[in-house]
C-alpha cells in the first residue's frame, strides 16, 4: 500500500477519493467489539407498527447477544422489554426455529423456567414464595427492564442505550425529507430474509450506490441511464439518478425507459422489473405503462410520456380507493430514489411503493450476516395481504437480487486477500460507501477512511 494519508473525518472530505481499510468487513475482533460501540449505541429499526396492532400483541427483534419484546400496551401506546427474565436469566420469549422473529399475543408474560409473570409493561405481578426474598425485590428489581422505542415512518425502532436522545435528533434530516412519501401508510407485499456469507456492510453497499448496475444488471442498460450521485447526510446517507434539467421526476424511482420510443421502452423496463425483481413498482404502474402504446401516439415526447403514465396510474389507483401522496418534483430530485440510514437500514422510496433492505450481524462472525428484505406498497383500506418474514435460500430470490447476491460473497472472500489494499469507492457514485464508515469509526474508534 501507499502512503497512507490524512484520515477522513468531516462530510465535506467524502468528495475526494478515500481508502477504506478492510478491518471494518473482516475482523473478527472489530466485529465482536461492534456490540457495544455500535449496536448498543444506536436506534434500530425493529419492525413494522402494523405487525402489533391490537394491545397484547408482540414481535421480538434480536441484535446479537440482545433481544427485545416490543409490545403494543395501549391503543396509541408501545413498550419495549429487554428479553430477558430478571430471575435467573432465560430469555423471555423464545425465537421459534427456523424464524426471523417470535410474533403473537399475550396477556402477560410468564417466564418458562420458574414461572414468574409480568404484565405488558414488565411489571412483576407474581412469582412463588416471594416472602423467601426478604422484601430485597422492590424498586423494579423484580421487573422486566424496559428499552426505549419509538416509532417514525411505520417503523418500530429501539435503543438500547438508557442515554440515547430522541429518535428524531438521530434521523435528520432523513425524517423530513422521507416525511413527504408517507411511508407509515405502506404494507408490506413481501419480506424475505436470510443468512448470508458476508459482512453486513458488505451486504448494505451492494445496494447503496449505482455504480454497479451497468455490470452487475446489464439488462437494465437496455432501458437508460443509470448513473447517480450519492450524498452524504449527516449520520446518513441517500443516492439518486442524475436526470436532464426539466426532468426531475426521472431522478426518482418511477422512471422512464430510455431510447427512440418511451412509451415502448418504457413498457419493457416495468415488465422485466416486475418479472425480475418484484420490486420498485406496482401491478398498476405495469398494466398502465403496457398500454402506453395504445393510449398515446407514436412520437410523443418523453416528459409527456412519463406525466401520462404516472397521472394515469395515479387516478386509477385513487379510483380502488390507493391515494398517492403528491411530492414536489424538486422535492423528488433532492430526496433521490433511497436513503441509507445508518447504520444498517436502506429505504428505497416512492410515492407509492418502497424497497426496503437491512442486515445484521450473525453470531458476532464478520463473514455472516442476517440479510432481509421488504417491499411495500399501498393498498386499499383492509386489503393489504398477511405477510410475514419468510426464509428463502439465494437461489429462490428475484433474479436480480440474485445477482448482487454473487457480487456479496465474493467481495467478503476477495476483502481477506492478502494483495487487497483496501476499498477505493468511487466518491461521486458511491460515496455513501465513505459515508458509512467515516459514520462507523466515530462510534468503533477506528476504521476511518483514509484520503491518498
Ligand atoms: S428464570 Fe425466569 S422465572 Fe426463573
Ligand atoms: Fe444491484
């Protein structure tokens, strides 16, 4: 390697070109230390609010050694639990096998071991021959230690630091700008998730830049350009397309085909989607844009192509009773087609419709992760489907996952290479890989990226 230069600590350095040392995707020592300066310091996202909606209802989240209960208490109200029991230590409620996470309903809480029961917000109500612990369990002693949670964009999300600050401090300005697609207002239309060989950073980056669709996806450089910018944002980051002047809308996600004929390649780009990834769209968008060709005539420009197609599916979703939310097309060009909040959560946004991915770390071993998951659209009032979490091995994903599948377990394998010099992300399209771990080594204290 080079001469190493000045480490990278402020967002205005991201614009140069930075080295990041391996360690952050390798180490084990690096990863067994992530429990305590990184997981147990900031808000995760848990799950969805829609997943406990009657009062009794429960899902659990693990990260690493920790595991909590977050359980709905009251109709406007959530608790959090640590998922321990205060007696002897078994964990509360069990993770069925096979599961990404324990979800059901209860009145209270009975530990398995010796019985001891709680109420929804873990308060101890009973347990045998309490007169045998001489009056010592008082003052919580005796209860299930609560964790903070907080709820923004129909997320769940939790801290498991006593001192964390409001979750609002934490997510801006990702908050504000996302506030506008009303994501709280999204079901879920499939979640998958599964254990993967490579680190959950390697995992995250795989989908946090655009850099790698023209080789990685080179059937989508049949429908356009798909060259974008990535920003870094505080703790966070986002990326979006970069679209001709006048054309804001298609820095979106709901973008047009390139090429002669829009209203054609336009047509082509949602039914491979559709066929091929299961994400980014809706069924609505897709039967609009195959009859753009019937509905609009031959040389119709393409910024009237796009208004049609979106206007049309706009008023036909409003017709079953899905109303979109209407976003400012400058709005839109800032906002960009996903946000990465940090440190392991991806929001891919729409006005109607999100991708969402996250993973985690797999039993403290830097070379696995548990990879998930979501997309999510709207649906008319009570007809969202049942989904829950399901395993599904590699082979059985979207193609096009698929092939930032191959691209993960081989960037973890080439990371350990001994003639590896370290990441040399492209500051432009991929500096949300920089922001991430100049973000990482403020809470690791080391890992920083370094400019040459
Ligand atoms: S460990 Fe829970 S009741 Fe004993
Ligand atoms: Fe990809």
């Amino acid at each position: 390697m080079g001469e190493i230069g000045r480490i990278v600590q402020a967002a205005d350095e991201l614009s140069e070109p930075v080295n990041i040392p391996a360690e952050a995707y390798v180490s084990p020592e690096y990863a067994r230390a992530e429990r305590d300066r990184l997981w147990r310091k900031v808000w995760l996202q848990a799950g969805r609010i829609e997943d406990i909606p009657e009062v009794g209802n429960y899902i659990t989240y693990d990260i690493l050694d920790d595991s909590v209960v977050i359980v709905r208490t009251g109709p406007d109200k959530i608790t959090a639990l640590h998922n321990v029991c205060p007696h002897r230590g078994r964990k509360l409620i069990d993770v069925p096998a096979g599961t990404r996470n324990a979800r059901g309903s209860r009145p209270n809480f009975i530990c398995g071991y010796h019985g001891w029961t709680f109420d929804l917000e873990g308060r101890n109500t009973y347990f045998e021959h309490q007169e045998d612990w001489q009056g010592k369990l008082c003052e919580g002693l005796g209860d299930v230690g609560q964790v903070k949670v907080e709820t923004w964009g129909g997320w769940l999300w939790v801290n498991l630091d006593p001192e964390a600050g409001p979750l609002k401090d934490y997510l801006e300005p990702a908050m504000t700008m996302l506030d506008p697609y009303q994501l709280q207002n999204m079901r879920a239309r499939w979640r998958k998730w599964v254990i993967f060989d490579c680190n959950w950073k390697v995992a995250m980056e795989a989908f946090s830049e655009t850099y790698h669709v023209a080789t990685t996806h080179p059937e989508f450089m049949e429908f356009g350009q798909f060259r974008g910018w990535a920003r870094n944002q505080g703790l966070h980051s986002n990326i979006g397309y970069d679209a001709p002047k006048g054309q804001e809308e298609d820095s979106g996600k709901l973008r047009l085909g390139a090429g002669e004929d829009p209203r054609l390649t336009t047509a082509d780009m949602q039914n491979f989607t559709w066929a091929n990834a299961n994400t980014n769209t809706t069924a609505t968008l897709v039967a609009v844009a195959n009859r753009l060709k019937d509905e609009l005539p031959e040389g119709t420009p393409a910024a009237e192509v796009s208004k049609y197609w979106i206007q049309t599916a706009r008023a036909e979703d409003e017709a079953r009773g899905v109303v979109w939310p209407t976003v400012d097309p400058q709005h839109t060009s800032q906002a960009g087609t996903a946000w990465q909040i940090f440190p392991n959560f991806q929001i891919g946004h729409a006005v109607n419709n999100m991708l969402c991915y996250q993973a985690r770390p797999y039993k403290s071993d830097p070379d696995k992760c548990i990879f998930e998951a979501a997309v999510y659209e709207l649906y008319p009032e009570g007809e969202a489907p049942a989904t829950d979490w399901e395993y599904t091995e590699p082979a059985d994903w979207p193609p096009v996952l698929q092939q930032d599948f191959a691209n993960m377990a081989a960037v973890q394998q080439g990371m350990k290479n001994v003639g590896f010099r370290g990441a040399q992300p492209n500051p432009y399209m991929e500096r949300s890989v920089a922001s991430l771990h100049m973000n990482l080594a403020k809470f690791m204290g080391t890992g920083f990226p370094h400019r040459y």
